[in-house]
C-alpha cells in the first residue's frame, strides 16, 4: 500500500502498486503546462484500489478525456484519469508519495515533446543546496 497526499496536507490518498514498472516521466506539454515543470512523474496504479482518504481534491477537464485532479487549498496536482488513453488507471504523480524514494521511474515517455535542453541536465553544475556564489 501507498500513502501520500498535497503539500498542505489536506489531500491524502492510497493505492496499490500491483506493477512498479509502470511508473515513468512524461515529458508532454500538456503535463509541462499542467505542473509548471519541464516533466511529471507518474507512477500508474490500478482504478479499483485507489481512493482519497481525507480531504476533497478538484477536478480539472483538459482536451481529449484528461481529468486532473488537484488540492483546491494549495494547488498541488495529485493525480490524472483518462480512460480513452489508460482505462481502469490512476496515475499518481509519484513527486507527492510519502516515500517518492521507494519507486524510481522505469521509462520517459512523449520524448518526442521534450524540451531539448532537459537531455543535457546531467552536465550542468550540481549543488547539494542553493550555491553561495
């Protein structure tokens, strides 16, 4: 069993991984705009053994059947539900588990609509916090 929830904490969820693997970043616009980052992790988790355990998320219907869903108190995306494109599915977005260390992402997908500069992450200059100079 997962466990997680909004920043604020008014949100909480649960669900099952019945397959780990079926966790991946999306490197969509539709996700960029969405979360306002250059990708989203999502970690996919059977319809039927998810559900919100406190709190009252809101609903957002984007193009094509997408529904996002979100914490209306801090604005932080929770979850997505398409059943055109992954019927029976939740997709959770991992970045808001308890534990987001315990799953790591198996794939990228919707490379295609990459930004091209997030190929080349791994040769900026990485700091443990924010650099002093």
């Amino acid at each position: 069993m997962i466990r997680g929830g909004c920043r604020c904490g008014a949100v909480r969820y649960e669900a099952e991984v019945t397959e780990p693997d079926r966790h991946g970043v999306c490197h969509c616009a539709d996700c960029r705009r969405s979360a306002g980052a250059p990708m989203v992790a999502w970690l996919a988790v059977p319809e039927e053994t998810f559900r919100i355990t406190s709190g009252q998320e809101r609903c957002w219907e984007g193009a094509n059947g997408a529904l996002r869903y979100f914490c209306p108190t801090c604005g932080t995306g929770i979850y997505y539900r398409n059943e055109d494109v992954i019927p029976g599915i939740v997709d959770i977005q991992s970045a808001t588990l308890d534990e987001p260390e315990a799953y790591a992402p198996a794939a990228q997908i919707q490379c295609a609509e990459r930004l091209e500069w997030v190929a080349r992450l791994n040769q900026l200059p990485a700091f443990d916090r924010w650099p002093t100079s």
